[in-house]
C-alpha cells in the first residue's frame, strides 16, 4: 500500500468517528420535521410574577410566519392561542416553543437601569436553547424597555434560534 493512501485511510479512520458525533450531524434539522411551530411567551417580572403574554406572541408569529414560509411553504407560526391542541390531528408534529422576557430593574454605580432578558426553550424539540448556540438577548436601558422593543428582540432570537434550521 502506498504511503499516500495509508495517510488518506488513516485521516479517514479519524474523521469518521466525528461525523457520527451527535454535534457533527445536523441535529439542528429537527425543526424541518415540525409542520408547525407554536409560540408562548411568558414575561417575568422582578417581583416574581409571570404572565402569559399572547399579545407578544401574536405580533412575532406573524413577521415569523412570513419568515418560515420563505423557507418552507408548509411551515406555519402562530401564537398560543392560535396553536393545534393535543386532540387535533398534526398536534405531534407541532415544534412548541416558550419563550421569555424577564424584566428588571438594577442598580449599576448608583443609576437605575432597566434590565430585560430575551430567550426561551423547546419542551419537545430540543430542549433549552444552549448559550452555546444562541445566546439570549439583554437589553439594558435607562428607562423602561417599550414592548416594542421586546417584540423585536423575541422575533430576532426566534430567528436565531429556530428560523435559520427551519428547510425544505
């Protein structure tokens, strides 16, 4: 056996292991094999109150509808309200999707600032968005961040977290 080959097979033998690798494959594609996606949002306040948020989640499903839809004409986005229930048919390939915006106020040298955290989860996709992947979203404001704001940063974690392994 030639030396050039003997190098190709032992390169090779070291490189497949990896592609095998859980990371290594595209684990990120399981959202392609959701039909639809189902967004919640939860805001959580300093003093420990969480509320459901279903007129968040209505004004991104729309910009985020329109986005899946560039990418996969059968994927649809909708807010909670609008979601499949366990009862309907297609309600197990539906990609649930929790999202949060945590909201506080801090002291930094002496001045109040307005602290707003954007991230989220997928209870039956992946799990917990990893820092690794994407990193959640922080504002921090003198003032106290409009909801517009938030909207915006919901769409553009979604879009980070999810949109960009959504496919055909």
């Amino acid at each position: 056996m030639s030396e050039s080959r003997l190098s190709i097979i032992l390169l090779l033998s070291q490189l497949l292991p990896l592609a095998a690798t859980p990371q290594a494959a595209s684990a990120p594609q399981i959202f392609q094999f959701f039909g639809r996606i189902c967004l919640s949002v939860h805001e959580l306040r300093e003093d420990h109150n969480s509320t459901i948020r279903d007129d968040l989640a209505k004004a991104i499903a729309q910009p985020l509808n329109a986005s899946a839809r560039t990418r996969n004409k059968n994927m649809i986005v909708s807010s909670r309200e609008s979601c499949l229930r366990p009862v309907d048919e297609g309600y197990s390939r539906q990609l649930m999707v929790e999202l949060y915006a945590k909201r506080q106020v801090i002291q930094i040298d002496g001045n109040t600032q307005h602290l707003t955290i954007v991230g989220g989860s997928s209870p039956n996709g992946r799990g917990e968005f990893s820092e690794y992947e994407v990193q959640p979203i922080v504002v921090i404001d003198d003032n106290d961040i409009a909801d517009t704001r938030i909207v915006r940063n919901l769409t553009d974690f979604v879009e980070r977290a999810i949109m960009v392994f959504v496919g055909p």
